[in-house]
C-alpha cells in the first residue's frame, strides 16, 4: 500500500488469458505510454488469475499465462518514459 500511495494515478489493468480483449498486448501498452506522458508518476496495478486457497494446476497455469501477458506489455514500454513501477 505505501508504494501505491508514492505514484498517481494509479492504473489498474485487468489481465486476461480466456475470453481476451484480441489486441490487449498492444493496447494496454499503448494506453500506458499515453498515459505515461501526461502522468509521469503513473502506476500500475496488473491485476489477473490469483491462487484460491488449495492450490491447483489450473490456477498456477492460469496464473503463468497472466504473467507472460503482463511480461509482453512492459516489455512495449520503451526505456524513455522512465520508471513506471509495477505494484
């Protein structure tokens, strides 16, 4: 929470692997550099498939899928618009 209250605004993005926005790679990453310019203390909440209770190999699946996608997204924000922290 305290690392949270350090940027504004905060984005919270919803990650998907089933029932997808198509291009959600693209134009997550696009919205962030937008963003980005305007906002230069931006952060991002990446939100997705979370663990329950009992573990599962679907949920862990589920959950590296998520990763890979949120992965994909930083990796399309270049280097210029400085520190954006993943919280």
């Amino acid at each position: 929470m305290e690392r949270a209250k350090k940027h504004f605004p905060l984005l919270c993005i919803q990650i998907r692997s089933i029932r997808t926005w198509v291009s959600q790679v693209e134009g997550n990453a696009n919205i962030i550099k937008k963003l980005a310019e305007e906002f230069p203390n931006l952060g991002i909440i990446f939100d997705g498939w979370s663990r329950m209770e009992v573990a599962d190999s679907h949920s862990e699946l589920m959950i590296t899928k998520d990763r890979d996608i949120m992965n994909q997204i930083i990796a399309l924000i270049p280097p210029k618009y400085g520190l954006i922290e993943i919280i």
